[in-house]
C-alpha cells in the first residue's frame, strides 16, 4: 500500500515488475513524474492517474498493457492540463492492426 502522498516522482521502469498498476496511485497527487515502462505489467491503465493533476510524464510503453487511455487523463494534457508527455503502446505497424492500447491524447505511441 502506497502512503507517500508527497511523493513526486516515481521511476520503476525495467525492473521486471508484474500483476497490474494499482489504482491507489491515483492519491499520490503531487506526482509531477510516473513512469512504469519496460515491465511485463498486464491489465488497464488506471482511471484514478487522471487524478494526478500535477503529472507531466507518463510513460507506460513496452508492457502488457491492454484497453484505453481514459479521458480523465487525456484532460490533463496540455495545454489544459500538466501533462506534456504521454507515451503508450498505442502505436500498429500498419493500418490493419488494433493498437495494444487506445489513446486519443499520446504524443508518442510505441508498438506493443
């Protein structure tokens, strides 16, 4: 269980972790940096990120990630919101294939 409400950045890419990304994240509101990328994480991206008004960089690519990027992230993008850089396996390599993951608001989409 995360506590660490001040905490604000947080960078555990490549290290092998697996299960799912927690929704508690959602409370660590003052979260300017999150990212998880490089694991073989499986599940959805969590509704309750959009929470972290503060966030500028998520990463979440090269994982096991399925499903969308929720619209309450992608209104945090800028210019509305913080986020200036959101990186997701929603990238195909060609025009047939359904992306890993749907999202509307990513400036950079890596192939899952």
């Amino acid at each position: 269980y995360i506590t660490a409400k001040g905490l604000e950045q947080l960078d555990l890419d490549s290290n092998q972790l697996t299960g799912t990304i927690s929704t508690v994240v959602g409370t660590l509101t003052s979260m300017t940096f999150l990212q998880y990328f490089s694991n073989p994480m499986t599940g959805t991206i969590p509704t309750e990120i959009g929470n972290l008004k503060e966030l500028g960089t998520l990463g979440l690519y090269n994982m096991d990630l399925t499903g969308s990027v929720a619209d309450e992230i992608c209104a945090n993008r800028q210019p509305a919101g913080n986020i200036e850089f959101l990186w997701t396996d929603c990238g195909t390599d060609d025009v047939t294939t359904i992306p890993q993951v749907e999202c509307t608001c990513c400036n950079f989409c890596f192939i899952g």
